[in-house]
C-alpha cells in the first residue's frame, strides 16, 4: 500500500470516527453521572476547590465530598479542568474530551496491530472495525473518564510493543507512564498493569532485571505519591469516600456488588455474556429490528473462534500476544466487575475488532474469501445502520419536556432536588441537588422533586436496605408533595397539596 493511500484512507477511518461520535454526543440525553464527574472539575476550574457540589453528602459515606473529591480518581478531573480553561465548559465540551480520547485508541490500535502483525491492512482494518461499533461510539462521546482510561491504557501497551527493539528501558518507562496515568484515571487502569507486565514478562522474560523492575515502578509511585499530598488534606474522607465507591456506589440500585463475580464465577460469566447481549439491544422489547443488532456480536465470536482454531494464527508471535491480553481483559473483567456497567466495554471492544481483522485478512486470501468478505460486509453495514439509529431521540425529547416544565413553573430562588443531569440545562450553581434520600440526612425541603429512573431504583431498593429512610420517602411523597408532570424518564412532585394531580403531559 503506498504512502499516499494509506495515509488518505486512516485519515478516512478517523473523520468517519469523529463525525460519528460528534453525532452521538449531540443526540443522546445527558447522564446523571456525566454530571457528577464535571462538579469536581468544574468547581476546581473557577473556583479553586475540587469539591463534588452537585451530590448530596451528608450523613452517607459520600460526607466531606463537597469540599474534597475522593471517591473517583483524580486524574480525569485534572484533565477536565484544563480542557475547561481551553474551550470553556458544556456538556458538549465534556463529551469532545473523551471523543478526543476515543481516537486516541483508534491511533493506538493501529501503531499496535501494525507492530504485532506488520500488516497495513490488518491495522487499518482493526481501527476501521473500532470506528463504526455504535457502542464503541457510544461510550467514546460520553462524559465519563471510560475512553480516557482505555486510550491511556492502550497507548501504553502500544509504546512497548512499539519501542521494545529500539531501547526496552524506554519501552518499559513509557508504557508503564501511559498505564499508570490510565491507572490514576479509572480502577480498569489496573486491567492495563496486569496486561501490560503479562506482555513484558512474556516477550522480555530473560532480559529484565532491578533497573528494569525500577523503571517500571517510578510512575506509579510518583502518581501515589502526588496523589497522597491529596488525601493528607482528608484522609478521614478519602477513606470514606473512596471504600463506599469501591464497594459499589450502583450497588445501592441493584442487587449486585463489584466483588460478587468473585462469589458466584458461573453465574458471573453467564451476567458477562448478559452485559455484552444488553449494550447490544438483545433485551430490546420494541421490535426484533433492535434484537437482531445482537448478530454483530457473532459476527465478533465466530472471529474470536476463527483466530484462535486458525494455526498460523494462533502461532503467530504477535497475535499470541494479542490472545494473551484478551485471556486477562475478558477474565478479569467477569471476576472483578461485578456491575457488569456496558461502559466499560470499552477496554474489550478494541481487543474483538483486532482479533475479527485478522481472521478477515487471513481468510480473504484463501478459499474462503467471499465468506471473509461477506462478514466484513456485514459487520460495517450493520454498525453503521444500528449506530445511526441508535439515538434514543425520545429520551432526549422527554429530558427537554422537563427541563421546559421546570424553566416554566420555577424560580430562580426554587430549591430541587433530581438527577444531576439537569444541571446541563439548570446550571451547576442553580439551587439543585442530586439526593435520591430526598433529604432525609440534610433536612432540605425542596420546591421540587425530579425523580429519574436512578431515584425510582433506589426507592426500590431502599425497602429492603435502608427501611428507616424508605419510610421517610414514602411519608414525603405522600403528605407533602403532589406529582405534576410525567414522562418516560422524569416523574416532577411539587411542595403542596398532595391530593391534586396534574394532566398528563403530550409525549407521556
């Protein structure tokens, strides 16, 4: 492939990468926890402080993260925070961070798979196959730190295999410097540390030693330790915060933990399979249009099995490599991510698509060529059909009829309680606060209450958990406040008479 054409057709891969996923963070409706993870960054950008401000803490394991954020790790805020002072703050400026990072990974898979397979075709093929899954789109043009820590991840598992040859110090130096910065953005940053030292032990087994152990370990210890100067602020707090986290904060909406794949392996690869069947509208009840968009996930499996029965294939040096990393991300990802959260289907996608391009590449010089092509086919028209019209457009219709009933019936001065997502369109400084407790701890007595689908979740499960405050929530809704608009996302109560209902609302 001449210069020219492979330069014309990456930079063909990466436009349609950016106009896909610019479209996907102009059309979905914000998310609660997009809000949470801005207040830090936010506050520390105009006002100095690295406060969480839009979530309630009083009285819960959250207390103190008003004034030091230490139940997330600190390096997504710290990149928020300068991206701010670059280009201001918005939702749509939160989410082009992280579509930043999405073709960070795109780069990063083509410099690896080049490397591993010395094939343009094979790298190219890899980070086109990237750029058209709508649940890689999907994440990578959300406000949350998921496409940072995996372009972190990767492009330090790339630095090594790329530099190994030249300098295996700097290899090392630079690929745990890429990890450990991942490892300070998000806990998966430890999937790329396991992979990463999994990789180096495999390929440079017989040539390390101290100096190399050492160079490996600086990064980290810089991070905690630049980090520590943090906690020591709080370490009462940061305790608090960052085990209540580590337990599972989505823990109070669901019956699962983080650690429960731990517990229960075979029920946790059965949920593993159920997380990769759901970010992929198997459980769509709609129409069987959504449900057959689980078929791209064959498609992935039958390359997966393809790759790995092939000989050549599996004998392959750099591909060996390439299984070995996939063997820990999907192991590791069923025992230890009890949540099963589709987001973090970003650190395995990459790791399908390469190991599908290989198998495509391979089969498509042989007799099975029209087969390869046809599934190549496939894949992309199907990506591209499901990731255009995936766009929840009614979500984004019924969050705006909220919003438009709020701007309308409230006052500057009107204290509410909701979902943080509202503070995109309300503001961050606005009287609003995400309490799904409705103020049991804090003793507020808001104007409004806009309750989401997280708030009907933990009202739902604080029957059984905290049975004290379900009791309250119930007496509150019930003596105190009178629902007034209804939709599919939102359900808004008004202080008042609570026998008064309101009419429902056109898009119910």
């Amino acid at each position: 492939m001449s210069k020219a054409r492979l330069t014309a057709t990456a930079s063909l891969i990466l436009a349609l990468y950016v106009i896909l996923a610019a479209w996907k963070a102009n059309t979905t409706y914000p998310w609660a926890n997009e809000a949470w993870f801005a207040s830090p960054a936010l506050n520390l950008a105009q006002k100095g402080f690295m406060g969480t401000t839009i979530l309630e803490s009083k009285g819960t394991w959250m207390e103190g993260m008003d004034r030091h954020t230490y139940w997330i790790l600190p390096l997504h805020i710290l990149a928020q925070t300068a991206w701010y002072k670059l280009f201001g703050f918005s939702l749509l400026t939160l989410r082009w961070l992280s579509i930043f990072w999405g073709a960070v990974i795109l780069i990063a898979w083509y410099a690896l798979m080049l490397r591993l397979s010395g094939d343009h075709r094979i790298a190219l093929l890899t980070a086109g196959l990237l750029a058209v899954d709508g649940q890689f789109i999907f994440v990578a043009s959300l406000g949350r730190m998921d496409a940072m820590c995996a372009g972190l991840g990767w492009a330090g598992c790339a630095a090594f295999v790329c530099l190994r040859e030249r300098s295996l110090g700097m290899a090392i130096f630079a690929g745990n410097a890429l990890v450990a910065a991942s490892s300070f953005t998000h806990p998966c940053g430890a999937l790329y540390f396991v992979a990463l030292a999994a990789i180096t032990i495999y390929c440079e087994r017989r040539g390390l030693g101290w100096r190399e152990v050492a160079l490996a370990a600086t990064p980290y210890l810089a991070g905690l330790g630049a980090w520590g100067i943090y906690i020591l602020q709080s370490p009462a707090q940061f305790w608090s915060q960052f085990s209540g986290n580590a337990s599972g904060i989505a823990g109070e909406f669901t019956e699962y933990t983080r650690w429960s794949g731990l517990t229960a392996p075979v029920y946790a690869f059965k949920r593993e399979i159920q997380r990769y069947l759901a970010a992929y509208s198997w459980y769509e009840a709609s129409t069987f249009w959504w449900r057959f968009r689980a078929a791209i996930l064959v498609i992935y499996a039958l390359g997966i099995l393809a790759a790995i029965e092939t000989l050549p294939i599996r004998r392959h040096a750099g591909y060996r490599v390439l299984m070995l990393a996939g063997g820990i991300f999907y192991v590791l990802m069923m025992l230890f991510e009890g949540l099963k959260a589709s987001t973090y289907l970003v650190h395995t996608l990459p790791i399908a698509a390469a190991l599908l391009a290989v198998s495509i590449v391979h089969y498509a010089y042989g007799p099975n060529r029209r087969l390869a092509l046809a599934a190549l086919a496939f894949m992309v028209a199907f990506q591209l059909a499901y990731g255009v019209g995936l766009n929840r457009g009614g979500w984004r219709w019924d969050y705006a009829a909220a919003i438009g009933f709020l701007k309308q019936h409230s006052t500057p001065s009107s204290q509410i309680i909701g979902g943080g997502e509202l503070a995109f369109s309300l503001g961050f400084d606005a009287n609003l606060i995400d309490d799904p407790r409705l103020g049991y701890y804090s003793g507020k007595q808001p104007d409004f209450i806009v309750a989401n689908s997280v708030y009907r979740g933990w009202i739902n499960r604080s029957q059984a958990r905290y049975p004290a405050i379900h009791q309250h929530l119930e007496k509150l809704l019930e003596t105190r406040y009178r629902e007034v608009f209804h939709n599919r996302l939102y359900t808004i109560y008004q202080a008042g008479n609570p026998g008064e209902r309101s009419t429902p609302t056109p898009n119910n």
